[in-house]
C-alpha cells in the first residue's frame, strides 16, 4: 500500500512540475511577443534558496517574474496568483537582489510581476 502512495504521489509531482514548465515556456513566449528581452530564466543563485522564472527587460524596467500555474479543476478554485506566499516574496526579492549583484547591475528600474496561468480550454487570464 505504501508504495502505491508513493507512486501516486511521485506522478503528482511530476505532472505538477510539467505543468509549471508549460506555463513558464507559455509566459516567456507571451512576454516575448509584447517586447521582453530576456536576462534570465530560472534563475537560481549559489548558497541561498530561491529562484527566479524569468527576467526580462521591457524596455524601461527589469522585471522579475514569477509564474503560476494551475489546472482548473472542480475541486480547485483558488487562483493561482493567490499561491504566492510572503515568504516566497522575500525569498524572490533576496534572489533578485543577488541577480543584481552578480550581473553588476547599478541602479535602474526593477519591479515583481506574477504571471497567473490557468491551464484549462477556453481559458484566457
């Protein structure tokens, strides 16, 4: 029984983590097609927890985005923006923070995005 539980649970994950990969290739050629300039992509720093999805340049300001998605089901009806923690705000701002340090990045315009995507048909947020 224990290892039909870990089996179900280790599909889970794995159908969550493509899900979340849909969504980020989905969010990078959405951002793309309205002028981003990508810097980084899961952007992860040596010696702290934490990444970054994607950062792109707009043109006047170098965003940090981060992606959720969710599949749209019966039992689930929260939004997937709503799964962005406080603690996962401080832990993007402390990334980010080392993104600027190491890419030696001086002063300019930064800002958070959250990019929600619902993976449902017919959908469009």
């Amino acid at each position: 029984m224990r290892e039909e539980e870990n089996s179900s649970s280790d599909a889970k994950k794995l159908e969550a983590r493509r899900t979340g990969v849909r969504g980020e290739t989905y969010a990078y050629w959405y951002l793309r097609r309205q002028g981003y300039v990508f810097v980084g992509r899961n952007y992860t720093p040596r010696g702290i927890k934490g990444e970054i999805d994607l950062v792109g340049d707009d043109g006047a300001t170098l965003a940090f985005v981060e992606v959720r998605t969710r599949t749209i089901r019966e039992d689930l009806s929260a939004l997937p923006e709503l799964s962005v923690t406080r603690e996962k705000q401080r832990l993007v701002v402390r990334t980010a923070q080392r993104f600027l340090a190491e890419r030696h990045v001086g002063e300019c315009p930064c800002r958070f995005d959250v990019m929600a995507i619902d993976n449902c048909p017919g959908s469009r947020r």
